[in-house]
C-alpha cells in the first residue's frame, strides 16, 4: 500500500512542476507582450504618376507620417493605370499591410480592389479623389471649389465674355468635380467654350491637344484655357511658345505646384493663376485617419480641405507645397 501513495505522491509533484513552468511561460510571453514586442506596422500607397509633382509631394507626406509613426512604407505609382493600381492592391494584401491609401486610377472601376481590401480586413482610405467599394474615408481637396474659384477668376478677368478652352483629365472625381466647379462660375456669363478637350493630366498630352485647338482656331480668336492641373497648364504654355501667341490668351488652372510658381514669376509667362491645394498634408491626414480605423476608431467618412487661389497679386505671400 505505501508503494502505491509513495507513486501517487510523485505523480502530483510531478505535475505541480509542470503547472508551475506552464504558468512561468505564459507570464514571461505576457510580459514580453506588454514590454512592446509587437510586430511593426506596414502602410503603403498606391499613387498618381510620380512625374507629377503633386503627386511627389503625396507620396513626401506620406513617407514622413510613416517615419513619425514608425511605421514602414511601400509607395508605389499607379500611373492612373486601373489594371496596375489593381495589381498593386492585391500585392499589398499579399504582404499582409495594414494600411493600404490609395490616389484612384478611376473612381469607379477601382471598386473591386478596395472591396478585396475590406475582404482581407485592411483599412483602405482614398486621397485626392473618391474611390467606389466602400473606403473607410475619403481625404480630397475641395475640388469643386477649386473649379469655381479658377472660374471666377476667369469671368472677372474677362468681364463676363470673351471664348475659351477647357483641358480636362482623367476619368476621377477631383477632375469631374473642378470641371462642375468651374462650368457653374460661368454659366451665367458669356464666356463661350470653343473647345474641351482631354489632356490626361500630363504636359506631353496637353502640349498635343493644344496644339490641335490652336490650329482649329485662328490668333486672336482664344481668349483664356482653364486647365484641370499644373503639368496642363505648363503644356499649354509650351504650345502657345511654339507659335508665338502667348499674348493671347491667359491660362487659369489648379495645383499650386512649385513649376507653376516658377512659370508665373517670369514675365513672359501666361499662366495667370493656380488654384492650390496642399497635398503633403492631405497624405499626413489620410494616415492619421487610417491609424484611427487600425485601432478601431470611427473616422469621418469624407474630408474637404480647403483651396486659395495663387494670382499675381498674391504670389509672393504663398508659401508652396
């Protein structure tokens, strides 16, 4: 009989050593835990083409929310291209990120991609421009009001008549947005628009089609082109260089990019105004959002941030991107 206790004793010992390392472990991995040993946090973001500088200045604002953070940082240009954006968004889900932004490619047909997002639980925000599929937020520019101010500028400068061009752009909510901005400033005016054509967003582009509705219209027959970006803008310029009219007709666009400052201090220059944004602190904003939707947080679904307008008369005073 004392055999059997004796064994009976030796099993309980046993065991009670075995509970004692088990609860050893789990204290030490929680301590380990709560001491910080958590995995670092991946963001990346699939932008516009990065020979614009708006979308340099994008993908700065977000490198330098990603450092403050801690975090690393995947970037990645899209070139307005929605096969590749779409390729890009599945490798970042691949890579397990946790927070994907994205400028859209177009804002409709990138609705699969962000539903593919949510699907793998990754917070996705859309910056510069909507995106379809149901982002947790949408950080833009006020577009609209960027179209309507590049408007009236234009209506004032020309009181109220005089024939005009419209370069618009790619396929995305921030350029059909400015485009209603603008057509509603003056369409109670009698400014007429001779021709709208699309620059996609680029000079190369925009130098083409221009050259195109200069030949379509004789000198002196143009009097302003609104222009739905910088990169336009500066095309426009270089086609009206080429032919000698540059004291035509005067340009108005939207940006407040660096190239189109340098382009208004000189004097030769015909562009007479930008609309600026502030692109480095719409990225810094989308991450700041996507940290919140990380944790859990209610985040606003659509944020404005606000324009001015960069004339001759203010140029000095602006400070730039």
């Amino acid at each position: 009989m004392g055999k059997y206790i004796h064994s009976f004793l030796a099993l309980i010992l046993i065991l009670g050593i075995s509970l004692m390392s088990a609860c050893s472990s789990a204290n030490s991995s929680s301590d380990s835990t709560s001491s910080g040993s958590i995995d670092k946090l991946t963001i990346a973001l699939s932008s516009g083409p990065l020979h614009n500088p708006y979308h340099v200045a994008v993908t700065e604002g977000f490198k330098e929310a990603g450092k403050e953070i801690g975090a690393d940082v995947i970037v990645e240009s899209a070139e307005y291209d929605l096969a590749k954006q779409m390729s890009q968004i599945e490798s970042f889900i691949t890579k397990g990120v946790d927070l994907i932004v994205i400028v859209a490619a177009d804002s409709k047909g990138i609705a699969a991609g962000v539903q593919q997002a949510k699907d793998a639980g990754i917070p996705i925000v859309a910056i510069d421009t909507n995106a379809e599929g149901g982002v947790n937020s949408t950080i833009t520019s006020d577009n609209y009001q960027a179209g309507k101010l590049a408007g009236e500028h234009i209506v004032n400068k020309l009181a109220g008549k005089g024939n005009i061009a419209i370069i618009d752009g790619p396929p995305i909510t921030a350029v059909t947005n400015r485009i209603k901005g603008f057509e509603d400033a003056i369409k109670d005016s009698d400014i007429e628009v001779i021709a709208k054509q699309n620059g996609e967003g680029s000079r190369e582009k925009s130098l083409s089609v221009m050259e195109s509705i200069l030949q379509a219209n004789p000198k002196g027959s143009i009097d302003a082109v609104f222009t739905i970006n910088d990169p336009e803008a500066i095309g426009v310029e270089i086609a009206q260089s080429q032919v000698n009219r540059l004291d035509e007709f005067f340009i108005v666009s939207v940006d407040g990019a660096p190239e189109a400052i340098e382009a208004m201090k000189k004097e030769e220059s015909s562009i007479d105004a930008t609309v600026a944004q502030s692109p480095r602190s719409m990225a810094k904003q989308a991450v700041e959002v996507g940290m919140k939707a990380i944790n859990g947080e209610k985040v606003e679904e659509d944020a404005k941030v606000p324009v001015e307008i960069v004339t001759q008369e203010n140029l000095a005073s602006y400070k730039g991107w």
